[in-house]
C-alpha cells in the first residue's frame, strides 16, 4: 500500500480532537497526489461533511470557477485540502486546538505533494500557514517564501459570496497566482475555458 493509502485510511479514523463525534466524514482532501499546486481552505462546512469533499457547496461552485479562470482544475492539476478535516459545529472557527491536533495530517500530506505554490483560502489558513497575525484584507495576494516554497492568500470564496465587492482584488490576485505557476512550475497549465 502507498504511504498515501495508508495516510487516507489512518486519517479516516482520527480522534485527535472532540470533532469526530459530530462529523458525517473526514474530508481528507481532493486532486493530484503530486499536483505542484495546493490550495489550502479553512475547514468543511455542511455541504462538505455531507459529500467528503472540500469546496462542494455555493463556495466551492465559486472556487471552481475561479480556478478555471487561471487554467486550474480541483481534479487535473491541483491539490484542495483544508487545515480540519472535520466540521465544526455551526460552521464556527476551528479552534486553535482542533487546528493544532489536524495539522500532523496536513503536514504529512504537504510532504507527500511537494507543491511548489501554496494558495491558503482566507484568514484562517492564512494565519496558520503564513504567520499568526496575517491580515487578509492587506496582505492577501503577497508572496511568502517558505523554504523555497511560494505561499499566498486570497479571500476566501466564502467572503467572496458575501461580498462581491472584494471580486476585482481577487481577480487580481489569481492573475498573480497564474504568473507564479507559470514562473514555478514545470508542469504547463493551459487557460481554462
Ligand atoms: N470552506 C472551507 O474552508 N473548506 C471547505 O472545504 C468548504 C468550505
């Protein structure tokens, strides 16, 4: 078994923290095992505890589009996971200790995946994969070098959907992104349709 089955199937059972009394399933991440792209959201809501798939309800629908925009796809050329992988109540923040006992998954995923570009999906990825006190309103589409790795952060589709005012900045940013791929990467990602 691949050291990628074997971290899916222990993954599927965890109970590190108190929210795998309240989940339907463990959403462990979606795309390519060796996508150079990740994109990192926050935690699954409804739709995505439901399904077992991050970004599956209005926001992921958006982020979908948007990918398209800079010729990305959650199934040919990326990998989507988030810093929880169960939901929690009320659709609420994950806590710091829910964030911290999850991450061990996150970090053995990235080890597997070697991205090259690192997307986190607003504030609270952004804090916890790029510093502590990062403000997203404005550092969101700034370059990080993280051990030759290149992290940034948008808004989240979420706050995209709540306000549309904050959609030309992030096109913007997604522009930015592409250009980063295309600097980075090895792979060559074509434009969407
Ligand atoms: N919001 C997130 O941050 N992640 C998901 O998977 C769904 C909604």
């Amino acid at each position: 078994m691949s050291n990628w089955e074997e971290l899916r199937k222990e993954c599927m059972q965890c109970k590190k923290c108190a929210l795998w009394e309240t989940r339907t399933n463990v959403v462990f991440g979606v795309g390519r095992q060796d996508a150079e792209v990740l994109f990192i959201g926050e935690g699954p809501g409804e739709n995505e505890d439901l399904q077992g798939e991050p970004f599956v309800g209005r926001g992921g629908k958006l982020l979908d589009d948007m990918l398209r925009i800079i010729g990305l796809d959650r199934k040919e050329n990326i990998y989507i996971a988030n810093i929880v992988k169960c939901r929690p109540p009320q659709n609420r923040d994950p806590l710091n200790t829910e964030q911290e006992a999850c991450m061990d998954w996150l970090r053995a995923q990235y080890r597997l995946i070697r991205p090259k570009v690192v997307v986190c999906l607003g504030r609270i990825a952004a804090k916890a994969l790029i510093k502590d006190d990062f403000k997203i309103t404005q550092e969101h589409g700034r370059w990080f070098d993280k051990d030759g790795v290149k992290f940034t952060a948008i808004y989240h589709p979420a706050a995209l959907l709540r306000d549309p005012g904050k959609r030309p900045e992030t096109f913007v940013d997604l522009k930015e992104i592409k250009k980063m791929i295309e600097e980075t990467c090895k792979r060559t990602y074509t434009e969407g349709e």
